[in-house]
C-alpha cells in the first residue's frame, strides 16, 4: 500500500482516504459507551488506537470527524507514528 500522502489523485484522495480511516473512531466510540466492559478501555491496543486517532482526528464544532493534515499536526515529539 502507497504511503497516504503518495496516492494517485492528489490532495482529493488523500483527505477521502483519511476519511475512509477515520471511521474507525466507531471501535473508540463503542470501547467507552457506558455499557462496554471497563476493561476494553485498558487493553493495549485500543489505547494505541486511541492515541492515532487523537494525533490525527478531532471533532469540529458540527459534530463531524475531521482529518488533521500537516500543518494540523502536533509536533513529532508528542505524535504516535507508526513505523510502517
């Protein structure tokens, strides 16, 4: 698979793809509903998808899930990047 910034279709399919991704933010969403066992919190991969998620997704003031591009990214010291 092409890095995200290297797809064929430029800066458009870039943002789709990361939009594609993002709705993994369910798994999140479902991991701290008030009826999911606690313990689903505190497994180790969930807190690594937790820590992605917050690196390269918020929430804008609509409600929508949006993609930080590059400039929106914290600084590479506190970002949890995978080595992939």
């Amino acid at each position: 698979m092409p890095e995200i910034g290297k797809l064929p279709g430029g800066k458009a399919a870039v943002t789709a793809r990361a939009g594609e991704f993002g709705h993994g933010q369910k798994i999140l969403t479902t991991a701290w509903a008030a009826c999911a066992p606690p313990h689903l919190r505190y497994l180790p991969q969930v807190e690594i998808l937790r820590q992605v998620w917050v690196h390269h997704y918020f929430w804008d003031v609509d409600g929508s899930l949006r993609w930080r591009d590059g400039h929106a990214l914290p600084p590479a010291s506190l970002r949890f990047d995978s080595p992939l």
